[in-house]
C-alpha cells in the first residue's frame, strides 16, 4: 500500500523553501540509502522530498533550548497552578488507564501524568511544526547532531509506512517530536504500546495509548518501580524507590568536588545527607537548583536520570518531579484518593 496520500500542497511560510532543490545537500544519497536499505520507492521519496520544507526557525529554536533560562524562570512555565489543575481533570478522566499503566510497568501515576503535561498540556499542544520539514531541516542543517536527526528521520518515514498515516501532513515539536507524548519516532517505533485495545498505537490522538506508551518508555530506561503491599493494594514509603531527595549540607565541604555518583553512606562520610530517611546503600549523584535566596542541593536517584532520558536536562526532570509532587498533593487535598 502506498504512505503518501494525496494532499493540497500546504501554503509556504515566508521563512521556508524548497528543502531538495534550493539549499540541503545530501538528499539525494538519503534516498539511495532508504531505496537500497528498507525498500522504498524512488519515485515517492523524490515526491516527500520536493514538498518538504527547509525551516530556518527551527536551527534558530534548537540552538536556543530552554534550559539556558534561569532554574526558578523554566520551572514556573510547567510547575504552576494551571497545569495542575487540567492535571487533576486529565487525571480524574483516565484515573483507571494511569492505575493500569502503574500496575504493568511500576511507573507512578502523577510522574506519567507530569510527563504529558509538562510535554504538551496533557495533549492540547503537541507542535505546529509539520514533522517532515523539521526533521528534514535538521537531519542536512544541523551538523552537530545530524546522524541523530538522520536517524530519526529514517524512522519517521518508517513509522508512516507502518502506521499508514500521511507523512506530509503530521505536525510536532520543532524537534521533529510526536504526539501527546512528544516521542521521536524511533521512539514510538520502540516504546509505543496500544494501551485501548484498538490494535492501532495512535500517540496524536489517542490518550490512553499516551499513557501506557510513556510507561513503556521509562520502564524501557531502566525505571525501578515498588512492590505493592497485595493486602492493602498500596505502596509503603520503604518499597518505592526514592525519585530526587533535598540534600542537607552538614559540614563546609567543597561542592564542586562532586559530580560523581556516590551512596548515601559515602556521601554521609564528607558532610551531605538526606533530609529523608533512606537505605545506606542507595547510590545518588549531588545536583542543585539556584533559589531566590541561593542554592538548594538534591540527591537524584536511578529514576530521576531515567527522567533525563526523555529530555536531557535535570531543569527538565525536576520540573517533572515537582509537578508530579504538586498533583498528588492536589489531589489529595481535593479529596481524590
């Protein structure tokens, strides 16, 4: 069956150009490789290729991440009470999906929920970027991660044809990102799940796949999830592995010393504790956040970094963790449990 359906041409932006004819060597030798290596046609890559777009503003968005904000400036555009409120509404509406996912892949519910909200508002924005024009614009303009984006779009083209939809028409993140879930499409190729029983993995429009899909994801990274007391069907405090904890400095030490992972014992050992109690031989690494009136340090455990694995930065997992903890507690102040 043919991947590309027939579609109007879309209206050119003022900053876009023709990718293939105008300005992007190496287009020609992607479409041997795709010919050769998965068995495309020639003819439909040519006509991908001719339609799709070169987008200057997204080299001009990926070269600026959000990250360079100040700790206190990016936490509040996800950690805020808007996002916690659509959260609870989101949360009340997929209550059963989000048990189910927790139950099959050991990932809590808040930290799935905190994940599809700090991506995209719980699903109302996943991107306005046509998704072959950015991963194209990246993958033959971007030098520094170009086998990266060359990959991803390999997998995109892949997904289409396995998933049926139209390439031309699928709009994401200026990182070429999919969905409610915001995956790469390797990413969905490997972690998506059909979560509703459709036998269809549809992460633009399905939240129930969103979700399990985002556990799948984690768990594949390596997320350690707690044992359930099956008497009580809840989770001890002991049993769930810690995510991120305050760092208590009880001695003057020299902070930039350590950057290495260390257990608790060894990080007792020269002055830095948790300011909860904790097994011993739990192994963290010392990380801190600039604060209004400083600095605050935390130890980040295995399933914090796993949270990097989705975005590589400890602003974002933080803001993940921290909106995770700001729905439990909401909810359970409105009396959701």
């Amino acid at each position: 069956m043919r991947f590309i359906y027939a579609i109007p041409l879309l209206l050119l932006s003022f900053a876009a150009h023709s990718a293939r004819a105008v300005t992007l060597p190496g287009i020609p030798e992607f479409i041997d490789e795709m010919v050769v290596k998965h068995k495309f046609k020639r003819a439909e890559l040519e006509s991908v290729f001719d339609q799709a777009q070169y987008l200057p503003n997204v080299i001009e968005t990926i070269s600026r991440p959000a990250t360079l904000k100040p700790w206190l400036e990016y936490r509040s555009a996800f950690v805020n009470p808007e996002r916690i409120s659509l959260g609870l509404k989101f949360w009340k509406k997929y209550r059963q999906t989000l048990q189910r996912a927790e139950r099959k892949y050991g990932v809590p519910q808040e930290i799935i929920l905190a994940v599809i909200g700090v991506e995209t508002v719980y699903g109302q924005d996943a991107g306005n970027f046509r998704t072959i024009d950015a991963l194209t614009t990246l993958a033959f303009d971007y030098p520094r991660r170009a086998d990266f984006f060359r990959s991803e779009l390999e997998n995109y083209l892949l997904l289409a044809r396995e998933q049926q939809f139209n390439l031309l028409a699928i709009r994401g993140s200026y990182a070429g990102a999919l969905g409610i879930p915001q995956f790469m499409p390797s990413s969905y190729r490997t972690y998506g799940v059909d979560f509703n029983g459709n036998h269809r993995i549809d992460l633009m429009h399905e939240a129930r796949d969103a979700i399990g899909s985002v556990a799948s994801y984690l768990k594949g990274y390596g997320w350690v999830g707690g044992e359930r007391d099956k008497s009580a069907q809840v989770k001890s405090a002991e049993a769930i592995p810690p995510v991120v904890v305050r760092a208590q400095i009880v001695k003057k030490v020299w902070i930039g010393e350590f950057t290495a992972p260390r257990t608790l014992a060894a990080w007792s050992t020269v002055g830095i504790v948790p300011r909860e109690k904790l097994p011993h031989d739990q192994s963290a690494r010392l990380i801190d956040f600039t604060v209004a009136d400083g600095k605050e340090f935390w130890l980040a455990f295995n399933n914090f970094d796993v949270i990097t694995r989705y975005n590589n930065s400890d602003f974002y997992a933080m803001s993940v963790f921290q909106l995770a903890e700001a729905l439990k507690e909401a909810r359970k102040t409105n009396g959701h449990l």
